[in-house]
C-alpha cells in the first residue's frame, strides 16, 4: 500500500510521494532519518516513471527544467549534509512545518 499511495501522488502531484512516504516508512520501523534517505531513492524512482509518463503525453517540457538542475543539485547536496547534523526532533518539526505550510498556500492561494 505505501508504494501504491507514494506512486499515485507522485503521477498526480510530481514529487508528492515522499510526503506520504516518510510517514509510512516511519511507522515500518525505519528511524527518521533513514526513513527520509529512503524515500529519496524511492521517489527518485517514481519521479522517473512519472517523468517518462509526462512526456510520452506531452505534458513536461524539459527544456523549460534544465536552467534550475545546478542549483537544484547543489541544493541537494547541502540539505544531504545538514539531515547529518539536523537533530531528530528539529527535523520532524521542519517536515512537519513544511506540510502545513504546502497545505496551507494549496488551499489558499
């Protein structure tokens, strides 16, 4: 069920299935930050099919995606090295924050 729920809101939303992701790996027993590295090589995954999805249909422009990949992938890499540093409970409340506040501005605004 997680891969089924991480893979519909990835295919509806983009990369939307670590939000759901991280929650359920948490509750198969993987600690926070296992459970976060986790589901960046489970919705690299998705976001590929997902990706191949969109443009068999027409529906990415890649073109339009390539002048934000560098800064993208050097954001990457420095929020990889703060999830080492980032205390379990100020990273729960960081995601937690995040959810919300994507709640929020999707319904808002």
């Amino acid at each position: 069920m997680l891969g089924a729920a991480c893979g519909l809101l990835n295919g509806l939303f983009g990369a939307g299935g670590g939000v759901v992701a991280v929650p359920l790996l948490r509750l198969t027993g993987l600690p926070e930050k296992e459970a976060h590295g986790t589901s960046v090589a489970f919705v690299l995954l998705l976001c590929l099919v997902t990706l191949t999805s969109y443009i068999i249909k027409g529906q990415a422009d890649v073109a339009a995606a390539l002048p934000y990949i560098p800064a993208g992938l050097g954001g990457a890499a420095v929020g990889s090295l703060f999830l080492k540093k980032i205390p379990t409970d100020a990273l729960r409340r960081v995601f937690g924050a995040l959810i919300i506040a994507g709640a929020v501005r999707t319904l808002f605004i």
